[in-house]
C-alpha cells in the first residue's frame, strides 16, 4: 500500500520510520522533478534549482541521500526569524 493511501485509510496511523522511505534516489529524484517542474521556490536556505544545477543534481541528491539515511539532516537556514512587519 503506498503512503499516501495508508494515511488516507488510517488517520490515526503513525510513520515512524520514514528515513528509509524518503531516502530513496528514486523517491528523491522524482520529488525534485515536481519541484522542478513545478518551479519551485527557493527554502529557508536560499538555494535554488539553479544553484543546485551548477553543483550537480546528482550529486547534490547523493549527499541529502546519505544524510537522510544517516539522520544527520539538518537544513541549511541562515536566518529564520520571524521579522515585525515583514
């Protein structure tokens, strides 16, 4: 059963070990196709698919594979802050 039909079916149900999952290079070649596709903005860290083309996709997904599968992930986010007025 995929994921997004298993918490269609079980609301309740909790995914405790989804490192494995995402982890994929399937998976994470495909998430950054839509993103892509879909013209995706920039995160919290500023990179975009431009910076990430000129590093290499591949290699940019092999090392956020590695970190996942290894759960030392951490986003890259200068400034998170929220800002009055902004």
């Amino acid at each position: 059963m995929a994921l997004h039909a298993k918490a269609k079916a079980e609301a309740g149900y909790r995914f405790y070990a989804l490192y494995d999952k995402i982890s994929r290079d399937d998976i994470l070649a495909h998430a950054y196709a839509k993103c892509r596709s879909n013209r995706g903005a920039p995160g919290v860290d500023g990179q975009d698919f431009a910076d990430i083309e000129a590093y290499g996709v591949e290699r940019w997904l092999a090392e956020l594979a590695l970190a996942l599968r290894e759960e030392t992930y951490r986003r890259d986010c200068q400034d998170f802050r929220v800002r009055p007025g902004g």
